[in-house]
C-alpha cells in the first residue's frame, strides 16, 4: 500500500514539476517576444518622430516615442527581475 502512494506522489510530483517547467518556458517565450514587439514599437516611433511635421504631429510622435521607452524598460525590468540566464530556451533532451 505504501509503495502505491509512493508511486502515485513520485507520479504526481514529477508531472507538476514538469508542468511548472512548461509554463516557466511558455512564461518565458512570451515575454521574449513581448520585448520583441515592444522594442520594434519603438524603433517606430523614433522613425516617426523623424518624418514628424507640423506641432501636432511632433507632439503625438514624443507622447508615443516616451510611451514606448517606457514600455519597453518596463518589459525589460521585468526579465530581469525573473532572473532567467542568457539561455532562453533548452531542450527537454538538455534539460533533463
């Protein structure tokens, strides 16, 4: 009896350890890819500002340009604090 919940715990416990690594994975690929976005949002609102004319036009294209740095530190500030390594993604035959 005591082996069947040893196997059962044993089963149980390497499933959600393998689930807490998908999700630490998935986590991770689409933060990368929201750090992706963020940063080509930009890079177009500096190329914005730079065919920018007109005062309205210029002071949409700071708004927006701030509002992407912004977004973008922020998205960054949040990889870090995850305190992931430089390798984003291992394969499940590397990691185990």
């Amino acid at each position: 009896m005591q082996l069947q919940w040893r196997k059962l715990y044993t089963k149980w416990f390497d499933s959600s350890i393998r689930k807490e690594r998908l999700l630490d994975v998935l986590d991770r690929r689409s933060l990368v890819e929201e750090i992706a976005i963020a940063r080509i949002e930009w890079s177009a609102a500096q190329e914005r500002l730079d065919w920018a004319i007109g005062k309205d036009h210029i002071d949409y294209s700071i708004f927006a340009l701030e509002a992407a740095e912004k977004r973008y530190e922020m998205l960054l500030r949040i990889a870090k604090q995850k305190h992931w390594d430089n390798t984003p993604f291992q394969s499940e035959k590397e990691s185990g």
